[in-house]
C-alpha cells in the first residue's frame, strides 16, 4: 500500500492547514513528525492515515495509491 502523499499535501493546502497545525491535531508534538512523514521520510500508521482522512474530509482509499506505479515514496 502506498499513500499518495502528493494528495496530502495539496489537500492539507487547500483546507489552510499548515504541517504544524496538522501535526498538532495528529497528536504529534512538533512538526517535524508529521513533516517526514509528508516527506515520504517515515510511513504513516494505519490508525494515522484515518484520522488524517478525516481531518482532510476524504475517504481512506483516496489517499492511497492503487497504481503502484505512480507511488512517490
């Protein structure tokens, strides 16, 4: 499973969240959590990936990339 973090990234953008703000709301302390993981740097956990779906307002499955192909990390 990828996660398409191209898609978060621009959907954090349009909501006008910035990564701290975001990280804060994941449960991070600071940013730089959430950062590496918008990087690709670090993989998100599951029980991440659906909260942050539902912050950003989408279904789990349209941040995941279904053509490994495509995959940015």
């Amino acid at each position: 499973m990828q996660v398409d973090l191209v898609k978060i990234k621009y959907l954090r953008k349009q909501k006008g969240l910035t990564q701290k703000e975001l990280a804060r709301l994941l449960g991070y302390k600071s940013q730089v959590g959430y950062h590496y993981i918008e990087s690709g740097k670090h993989q998100m956990k599951i029980h991440q990936l659906v909260t942050l779906a539902d912050l950003l307002g989408v279904k789990l499955e349209d941040l995941i990339i279904r053509d490994q192909t495509k995959a940015v990390c």
